[in-house]
C-alpha cells in the first residue's frame, strides 16, 4: 500500500465493517515523534529560494523524504520551515 521510505508505511494497517457490509482497510493515526530525540545527521541553514524538497535532496538524496526534517524540526506545516531566511533546521538520519 505504501513505498516503505513512506511515513506511514510502519503504521498498523486496520479495517473497518461499514454498516453495508464493506470492508475498508485504513492506517491507523501517525503521531509526531518528538523533533529533539530524533538523532540528527545535519543542520542546514535555510537560504533565499529554498525549499524543502530541494534541502532533502541534497542532504537525504531523495526530495520526497522531506517529512523527516518536518517531524525533527516539530513542524505540523512544512511549508513554514523555509520561510524565515537564516532558520537553522535539523536534518536527522533517516531511522527504519
């Protein structure tokens, strides 16, 4: 169902009866891990024209692996974490 370098891919894999009798599958919730205990690889320095795919392909090798550096840096919107020129952001190793 999912590519296993998805954030859900480790997640339990549920299913649920509708009254109809349909059976539908569904993950159960990710919660956030917390930012500070994830072990860190590098930070970076977010510059002018920055984004977070291109800060993941260049530390990670994979531009779609961007949810790690939201969850080490506690970000619930990504797209916040190269607002602010000169942000130091944590990029952690990538965990299994």
């Amino acid at each position: 169902m999912f590519d296993p370098t998805s954030r859900y891919y480790a997640i339990e894999t549920v299913q649920l009866t509708a009254p109809d009798g349909r059976v539908i599958a569904y993950k159960r919730r990710r919660f956030l891990p917390q930012g500070e205990t994830l072990p860190l690889l590098v930070e970076v320095v977010v510059t002018e024209g920055d984004r977070l795919d291109v800060i993941t392909a260049r530390t990670l090798g994979d531009p779609e692996q961007f949810w790690r550096v939201a969850d080490a840096n506690d970000a619930m919107n990504p797209t916040e974490l190269t607002d602010e020129i000169g942000r130091a952001l944590r990029v952690p190793i990538p965990q299994a």
